[in-house]
C-alpha cells in the first residue's frame, strides 16, 4: 500500500502536503555516540588506515566550558522572504557574504546584504518533478570554493528518479551558475515518489555524504533499507575528485564495504528517509534527524572521527527505539540508537538542524538546535550530551520549519517552507 501524504500526522489545517521529504535517517548507535565527549576534545583519527582529520569551517569560535540549554532564549530574526517553498539555506564559504535560498520547485536564489537578488543563482525548474516531496532538494558547495567554485545539486527528475550532478559557478558572474558545465555524477531510481532523501553535505575529511531515504510507500516493504545491494536507505560518501573505473566520482578507500558484501558507496544503512543531516564544524560530528513512521521521530549523533562508519540505525525493525517490525521482540543489538527521540505527541516530522559555532552569539555555543516541520518547535541539547538526551523546548515558531541552514560564519538559520521566508537564529541568557 502507497503511504498516506508525507504530512499524514498534520492537522488538515496546515497548508501543504510536503511535510517529510524531510524523513532521515534513525540512530548514532553504540560504538557512534552514548559518551558525553566535549567538543573540542579530539581532532584526527584513524577509520580503516585512513587518516580523517577535523578541519574546522572558518570562524568556529572557542566552545564554553559547557552549554547549558535551560539558559538560552531564542528568538528568530527575518533575513528576507517571498521565495517560493524554500527547502534549504547555506553560505558557500567565499567571503562574499551571500546566502544561497533551494526553492523545491528549481530554483535557488541568492540573498545579498539583506535584499533577494532578481535573477536565480541556477533555474532547472522544469527539469524537477512537482510531487509533494520532490523537486530540487539538496545543495553543497566544494569545501574549497573560493578556488575551486563547484556546487552540487539533489533533486528528482521528471521520472522521479533521485540525480545528483555537479556544475560550477560561472567564471565571470559570481552570481550565476554556468549551465553547461553539468556533470551527472549519478542517478538512483525511485520505487515510490515518497521518502526521496536530498541533503547534501561536504565532511571535515573533504568527503561529498548523500541521504537516500528507502524508497517510500510506508514501512519500507522491499527491506530497501537493509539491503547493502541498493542505496536506498543509506547514507552515500564518495570522492567528487577523481573517479573509479566508470564511476565519474571516486571510491573512498575506507568506505565499509569495499572489499566486503554491499555497495561501495554505502557509509551507513538502515535510514527511513534522510532529510537534514550536519557536520559539528568543530568537531567533525555527524548529527542526523529521521522523520519517524506512525509514533517516534528522531535525532541521531555519530563522532568522529568514525562518523558512524557501517553504522545499522535499524529501520525498518526500529522506529526510534522501539520495535516497529516486528511489533513486539524485536532486536537492537549491533543497531545505532537515537540520542532524542519523541512522540506524535509533539509533532510529526523532525528537522534535523546544526550545533552552533558561531562567535556572534556565545550563548549557543555548543548547542543542538533541531525542530519538527509540523509543530514548528524549536528544541535544543548540548552536544556533548550523553545519549539518550533530554531536549529542551525553547520556541514555538509557527511555522513549518523545512530546515535549518549555516552561513559562513557559522550563524545558523531557520527555513519556513510555507512561509516562504528565511530567518536568523538569535540567542540570549536567561
């Protein structure tokens, strides 16, 4: 049987039916995350004889002694709106200051100073397919690209097949993308228009790590997500700089299963659909958010410098921490286990968000914010918490918040999918 609408657990009044899209992944398990590990306390190590290092994003401020989550206010400040079903928010990191806006239908807009520019950064609108949870979903910029000015894009075809291509920004307008420098780097076919994944994002080793939700329907009934023969259900790393036989990326060496049974480009699997996910920009941690079935959603956290690697988050056997399939007696042993969850009490779609390490705002340092699309609830943890975490409730926005997003320096952002608007995070002590 097909899902019901991504927003099935919404009120009938709320305006759309994206909702969960943004559904990620389950998990940060045992050997990825229960120790209360400061921020800060570790800054290489060694996964397979690979040396993975933690390479700071500019600007990372010096983390506080320790961040206390029932001393913060929160407050959203507006950054600009009118844009059309905004997804995603980032800064690119060339010192130009811009932030880059993912509208769901294709294109991504450019804010500068305060003002929308008029013309689209990169327009492949009517390349996307327009189903309620696709459309242009990810977008990552070379962890070099103030020298190296590529980009890369998620975003379903008029198939409905997941693409992920690359292209570069134009070498005389900073502002435009340069259409015919495209590159597919892959195509992923889609089962089902529902549980899509689409977040992108570059690691402190310099990796590309890709979200592909299981395929969709509801309760994963191809086991896609358990299945090292597909991607589906998986968190992808690869290489964007170079390539592996016909392959137009490169294998990672120590990816898990290269030399082993299971796909190469698999980092991780048991994933229901991975939304947003984020790298600590001083540490290296991996923080992800998994939309939940019917009862529990979820935030995950693997560190570094393992990041989770060949990490199990359970689905379809767990929903959260608890047994989905079957019902009663199921097994959560070699599975990764979510550092929060909560019930469809409190909302009915996570948004996977970022730990704070901005220097404008030392208040937040070293804080996890997340929130839920439906309920607009904004909460935190510290990200040195020890799993399971207690989150703390800090705001009720009002609105369907799709995502939170990072600029370049490291101040982060909340994205009002319905609202068409973009939103700066502002923190005070109380």
């Amino acid at each position: 049987m097909i899902e019901r609408p991504p927003l099935r657990r919404r009120a009938a009044a709320l305006a759309t039916s994206f909702a969960v899209a943004m559904a990620v992944v389950a998990g940060s398990g045992p050997a990825a995350g229960s120790a209360g590990i400061g921020p800060g306390s570790r800054s290489a190590g060694v996964v397979g004889g690979e040396t993975i290092a933690v390479s700071p994003r500019q600007a990372v401020a010096a983390a506080p002694a320790a961040y206390n989550p029932n001393g913060v206010a929160l407050s959203l400040q507006l950054v600009a709106s009118g844009f059309s079903n905004p997804l995603f928010v980032t800064g690119s990191e060339d010192g130009l200051g811009r932030l880059f806006v993912v509208e769901q239908g294709g294109r991504i807009r450019i804010v500068k100073n305060g003002a929308i520019l008029p013309t689209p950064y990169m327009d492949i609108s009517r390349y996307v397919s327009k189903g309620s949870e696709q459309g242009l979903l990810g977008l990552a910029f070379h962890r070099g690209f103030k020298t190296d000015p590529r980009l890369y894009i998620d975003y379903t075809d008029a198939n409905g097949n997941t693409v992920i291509n690359e292209y570069r920004q134009s070498r005389t307008n900073p502002n435009l993308v340069e259409g015919h420098s495209g590159r597919r780097l892959m195509t992923i076919a889609q089962p089902y228009a529902n549980h899509n994944g689409g977040m992108l994002a570059f690691a402190p080793d310099g990796f590309l790590y890709i979200g592909m939700g299981d395929g969709g329907s509801a309760g994963d009934p191809g086991n896609r997500a358990q299945n090292l023969g597909t991607l589906l259900g998986k968190l992808l790393r690869i290489d964007i700089n170079g390539t592996t036989g016909s392959l137009p990326y490169r294998i990672p060496s120590t990816n898990p299963y290269v030399g082993r049974t299971g796909l190469d480009q698999i980092w991780a699997r048991g994933l229901r659909n991975p939304w947003r996910f984020s790298f600590d920009a001083a540490t290296g941690d991996l923080w992800i958010g998994d939309v939940g079935q019917d009862s529990y959603e979820e935030v995950d956290r693997a560190l570094a410098p393992g990041r989770g690697r060949g990490a199990n988050y359970g689905w379809p056997a767990l929903e959260g921490r608890h047994c989905y399939r079957p019902v009663t007696g199921c097994s959560s042993t070699g599975t990764v286990l979510p550092i929060v969850e909560y019930s469809h009490t409190e909302g009915c779609a996570v948004t996977g968000g970022y730990v704070y390490r901005g220097a404008a705002q030392p208040v937040l340092q070293g804080g996890y914010f997340f929130s839920d699309y439906c309920s607009g609830t904004i909460w935190t943890i510290s990200a040195a918490a020890g799993s399971p975490a207690t989150k703390v409730k800090l705001l009720d926005s009002g609105f369907n918040i799709s995502s939170f997003g990072r600029d370049d320096k490291n101040e982060l952002y909340v994205v009002d999918h319905t609202g068409g608007a973009i939103y700066r995070i502002v923190g005070t002590a109380r």
